[in-house]
C-alpha cells in the first residue's frame, strides 16, 4: 500500500494546459464510482480547480500503478495527449506534505488565499459520496484539513491576503488607473463573480453589468451591488459603455469571440476594452486579445499584482511549513500502524471469539447468577483478554515499518493460528476481512 498524488498545477502548467485537464463535477462522480475498474487502485480523491488537477490515490505499488493513475487522468478528462513534461507525482511522504501544503495555501497561486481549503473540503466530500475513500484517504484528508485550519488560526498567513477576483480588480485599476469613471461586465453569477462586484464597487466602479445563463442569478447578483441583469448571449451588445468586462463562468467552451468583440470595438469608436479572464476553461477566445484596443489577461497574469503585503505573508509561511513538519510527523506515526491493522483486528477477534464461548460454559453451570454478577464475569474476562493481548499487540504496533515487521506478523499468525483466517482467503475474504479492520 502506497500513497500517490499525480496531478498538474499553474506551476508546471500554463493556462491553456491546466484547462484542458480541468474536470466537471459529474465527470469525476463518473470516474469515482467505477474506480474498481482501475487494478491496484483501491481509494482516490480528484481535485480539480482553476489552478490544479489532481487525483491522491492509495495504489497496491507506486512504482507499477502510476501509469494506472495516469489512465485514470486521462479517462476523466477525455484526452491522451502527451503531457508528462506538465506532470508531477508524489509517493508517501512527499505526497502527504504536498496535500497539506495546499490546505495551507503554500502552494497557490496567491499565497494565503482562503478558497482552496473549501475546494479540497468539496473534493472530500464527492469521494466520499462515491464511497471511493476508505481508511487511508479518511484519515489523510481529515489531517490535511486540520493542518490547514491550523495554519490560517495559527499564524497570520491569511492577514491581508488577496483573492484571486481582488487581484484581478486590482491588475484593472493598474491599468486603468482611477475605475470611479468605469463600467463594469461580469460573466457569471457565482461566489467568484461576487467577490469581484465587491471589489469592483469598493474601487469606485460607476456601474455593473451582469451575464449569466440563469437570468434570475444574475438579477440576484446585480441587484445586490446595485447594478443591471443583462441576457447571457449577446451581453457585448450591452458593453459599448464598458471599460472592464471580467469573465469567471463554468463553461466548457468560450462564452466571448473575436467577431463579436471586433464589433463590440467598431462601435466604441476606438475607445480600449480591458478583458480579465479568471475562469478555468478560459471563457474568453485568445485571438480576442489580437484585436486593436483591447487588452486581455487570464489568470497566470495574476501572479505578477503588486502585493504591499506578500513579504509578510512569505515571512508567516516559514511558520505554516513548521505546523505542516509537525503534522505530518503525527500522521506519519499513525500510518505507521495501518498494514498491521487487519491482522491485529484477527487477533483480537479470535481471542474474542474464545471468551465468548468460555463465559456462555461457565453461565450454563451457574445458573442462579445475579445480574449483576453477569456483568462482572464479562467485564472481567474482557479485562483478562485484554491485558493478555497488550504486550503482544504494542509489540506489533511497534514492529510496523521496521525490518522486525515480518517477524513478528508470522510469530502472531502461527503462534495464534492465524494463517486459517488470514493468508489462505480468497481475496474477497480478506478484501472483507480488511474492512472489517478498518471498522
């Protein structure tokens, strides 16, 4: 059993890439629930956002599953084009550390931006549904979302920190200067499209519009900031008194094409167009950015705004990697034990087993006891059967992970007889006793 992470990120891959591999909801519902057809893969998470592509998953064999996972990827997202330069894996540890590093907000585009901690909580959360997350992966992502409440409670990484519709607000206003003589186009309607109104109108913003498929959203949205719902397809034909059309929908396709920003532009007379595309497939087509007077950016840009208080953050982020040091430690030591798990569940189900039996013997020949004093038989021999498996079970615990592992895994199985139960199984059985374990 093996940890893995094989994803790609906004630091290994361009936009363009990144939205190629980015995964619907329903596809990865789809791809969780037929996991068993994936051999050596037995539990998965997929993380999917604007900024990565991840699937975590517990292999049979790092070394022989990865092509698997990568199988897996690509299944999910429809494509199998050659992308391993993009490509990273991590095994264990590495993957363990990575996975807290991004509940901490180490690893984004925005250091100590909030949004992904939720995102991975989402992840979880489908995978579970899908039953696709059994021990391993339970105990790793109730961690990995510890460690991230941890660092943002713990430390002042957060303090000041810019989301990614505020850097997109602000990359506007460096272009444009002072926005309290702009308009504004929202595409969307979602928590990303209300930050950036709220940011918008916070710079001073004139007026806003807002496009989205469900016209009823976007009146909710616009007339929150006090601005106007405008229909989704042919939103450009409202925009000829637009300075800043922000675009952040979930389409698969572009929602915004070069003939009708071309257009767009013949009637404002030369007057610039700023586009910021934050969405994940881009919604904007990039030959829009070809056409004179407009400027387009997409998400990467993003990382290029001036931030007063980005040194401060990376100052905090030395502490942040501190906490993750600590927690891994702790759920290393808890790891450490789970290969031994089922055999130790073994143990202790026969000796149960055996209890049980012995006390229904003794009860039979001694009829006239008390309730009472049925109740200390059983608490009795539960605490004999229990102290006699103490020593035995810390000292497998102890074993685990070290070169007396086997040792002691075939002492308990032939001093116990344990092989009967154990290795001669089919795989179903122990697939049934392992989750028996895990309960």
């Amino acid at each position: 059993m093996q940890l893995v992470v094989l994803g790609l990120n906004h630091k290994t891959a361009p936009v363009d890439v990144r939205e190629r591999f980015s995964i619907t909801k329903q596809a990865v519902r789809n791809g969780l629930s037929h996991l068993d057809a994936y051999e050596g893969i037995s539990e998965a998470v997929v993380l999917s956002t604007c900024n990565r592509t991840e699937v975590y998953a517990v292999v049979d064999d790092a070394a022989e599953d990865t092509e698997t996972l990568k199988q897996f990827l690509f299944d999910l997202t429809g494509t199998e084009e050659d992308i391993d330069e993009y490509l990273y894996d991590f095994v264990d540890t590495a993957c363990i550390r990575h996975l807290f590093e991004v509940t901490s907000s180490l690893d984004s585009l925005i250091l100590g931006e909030g949004q992904i901690l939720s995102q991975v909580k989402d992840a979880y959360a489908m995978a579970r549904t899908a039953s696709a997350t059994s021990t391993v992966l339970n105990t790793l992502f109730h961690r990995a979302m510890k460690t991230g409440k941890r660092v943002r409670t713990e430390t002042r990484i957060a303090y000041n920190s810019v989301s990614v519709s505020y850097a997109a607000v602000e990359l506007a206003r460096k272009e444009l200067g002072d926005l309290s003589a702009s308009n504004a186009l929202i595409f969307g309607a979602g928590k990303m499209a209300e930050l950036t109104a709220q940011h918008l109108v916070s710079r001073g913003v004139q007026k806003i519009y807002v496009a989205n498929r469900h016209i009823e959203k976007a009146e909710e949205l616009a007339e929150e900031f006090g601005g106007e719902a405008v229909p989704f397809e042919g939103a450009l034909k409202r925009a000829p008194d637009v300075d800043v059309i922000v675009t952040s929908t979930g389409a698969p396709h572009y929602v915004v094409k070069p003939w009708e920003t071309q257009q767009l532009m013949t009637r404002r007379r030369g007057r610039p167009l700023f586009f910021i595309d934050i969405a994940v497939p881009r919604d904007v087509d990039p030959e829009v950015g070809e056409i004179k007077g407009v400027t387009l950016y997409n998400i990467d840009a993003l990382e290029a705004v001036v931030d007063a208080h980005v040194e401060a953050r990376r100052r905090e982020a030395v502490e942040a990697r501190r906490i993750v040091e600590e927690e891994l430690t702790a759920i290393e030591a808890r790891f450490q034990y789970l290969s031994l798990r089922p055999l130790m569940a073994l143990l202790s189900e026969r000796c149960e087993r055996i209890r049980v039996r012995e006390v229904r013997r003794a009860r039979s020949k001694l009829p006239d006891l008390t309730k009472q004093e049925r109740r200390q038989i059983e608490h009795m021999t539960r605490m004999i059967v229990r102290k006699i498996l103490r020593m035995p079970m810390m000292k497998l615990n102890a074993s685990a992970g070290t070169e007396q592992e086997a040792f002691y895994t075939h002492a308990m199985r032939a001093l116990f007889k344990l092989d009967t139960i154990g290795e001669t199984e089919s795989s179903e059985e122990r697939h049934h006793h392992y989750r028996y374990a895990e309960q």
